[in-house]
C-alpha cells in the first residue's frame, strides 16, 4: 500500500504536465508541484552531502526507497540488513526513507541497531528458531546454506 501511495505521488504532478488541459484550481496545482518539486531537491541535496557528489542515479534510489517503504517493521528490516552483509549503505537507506516514508524510519533504526548489536548477523537469519516470510527464507537458504 505504502509502495502506490508513493508512486502516485511521484507520478502525480508528471501525469498533470502531460495532460495539456487547464487545471481547474492552476494556483492549488503548482503549489502541489512547487511543494513536490522542493521536497525532491532536499532529497537530492541530502544524498549529495551524504555521498560527497552530484553523480549519482536519483531515480534508483528513488525505486529502492519505494521498495524499502514496505518494509515496515523492525524484524524485516533486521533480515534485510543481516542477509545483505553489509550495513555501509544504511545511512544512505535511511535518507531515502527520511523522505519517502518517514513512518518507517523507527522500524529501519530498531533492525538496524539488532544486526550492529550481534557478532553475527547471520544469527538473526539462519538460526533454527528464525521465522522468516517465504521471500526471505529463499534468501536465507542461500546465504546461510541450509
């Protein structure tokens, strides 16, 4: 559900430049667009300052951080940062859903927080008590060679 919301509200002020017709509030219009357009460029502006560059792909990251919006509570965000083997790009993640699901931040730094905690995150995935959704026990068999 969080995925569409935010895809439409990327889509959105695209979908209203390509319609050629006149908006019946055109002032309501353009702050919508005025207001998306400002919040795309903070985003872009934090991930500038993060990564030390203007050279980067904002569009995948954009993809990446509507796919992580569903990823909404502590424990899918511990198997996701334990199976990738490497938290580096955490703070990059956490921009992305600073801007695009903002709800999902606490969720993100609780997993987060379990996987830096452990000696193994792998521990969090392939012990025999782990409960996993079926998508991440097909990754867990591959990482962890069950």
């Amino acid at each position: 559900m969080r995925a569409l919301v935010l895809a439409l509200v990327l889509l959105v002020p695209a979908l209203a430049g390509c319609s050629g017709g006149e908006a019946a509030t055109p002032a309501v219009s353009g702050n919508v667009v005025e207001e998306d357009g400002a919040a795309t460029a903070e985003w872009r502006a934090d991930v500038e300052e993060h990564l030390g560059t203007d050279v980067f792909d904002f569009l995948a990251l954009q993809q990446a951080a509507a796919r992580d919006c569903q990823r909404a509570d502590a424990s899918s965000w511990s198997v996701e940062l334990a199976l990738s083997g490497d938290v580096s790009t955490s703070a990059l993640t956490r921009i992305g859903l600073e801007h695009a699901c903002a709800d999902v931040v606490e969720a993100f730094d609780a997993g987060l927080a379990a996987v830096e905690q452990t000696d193994d995150p792998l521990d969090l995935v392939c012990g025999p008590d782990v409960r996993l959704s079926s998508q991440d026990a097909l990754k867990a068999d591959l990482v962890c060679g069950a």
